[in-house]
C-alpha cells in the first residue's frame, strides 16, 4: 500500500511539472512572438530591459500560482469535500448542522 502511495505520488509530482513546465514554453513563446511582432516605434520607445523584466516577471508569477498556490488549494478543497462525503455518510444529521453553520458567500 504504502509503495503504491509513493508510486501514485511520485507520477503526480512528476505530471504537474511537467504540465507546469510545458505551459511556461508555450506562454513564453506566446509572449516572445507578441514582442517580435510590436511596431519598431513601440520597441525603441521602451527600454529593453524594462520589456525582458517585464515578460519574465509576468511569467514566474503564474509560474508560482500553478506550482505554489492551486496544487495546495485543489488539496484542501478536495479534502474537505471528502470529510463532509465521510460525515453525511455516518452521521447525515450532523453533517447538516456542520453544513448550516458555514459562512455564506454575499454577492
């Protein structure tokens, strides 16, 4: 059991870099086409530091969100959608009063 966890964990670590990865090529090629293809006034206007800075700062930070922030939170989320299965399944009157005392979202 414990090898299949470490099998299954190892693949999805492995599976989420590399999806990661091949989304941060394709952003970065999209983003380095949409600067080629800038009028020449637009890019002698900037400078070049300022634009590469730009393109790489913009990138590594949804970078970070795919492999720092929506891993974590899809686990949380899932997790408790898991306990509250667990709870309706073994105690259904529980898990109501659990459900009616969660804060509402007010839009």
């Amino acid at each position: 059991m414990l090898a299949g966890v470490l099998l299954f964990t190892f693949a999805q670590t492995y599976l989420q870099a590399y999806v990661g990865q091949m989304i941060m090529k394709d952003m970065r090629t999209q983003t380095f086409d949409h600067t080629v293809n800038q009028s020449l006034r637009y890019i002698d206007s900037q400078p070049v530091g300022r634009l590469v800075n730009r393109l790489t700062n913009d990138v590594e930070t949804i970078n970070e969100l795919f492999t720092s922030v929506l891993p974590p939170l899809l686990r949380d989320f899932s997790m408790m959608a898991g306990v509250l299965v667990a709870l309706a399944l073994l105690s259904p009157r529980l898990a109501l009063v659990t459900l009616a005392t969660l804060p509402r979202c007010s839009s």
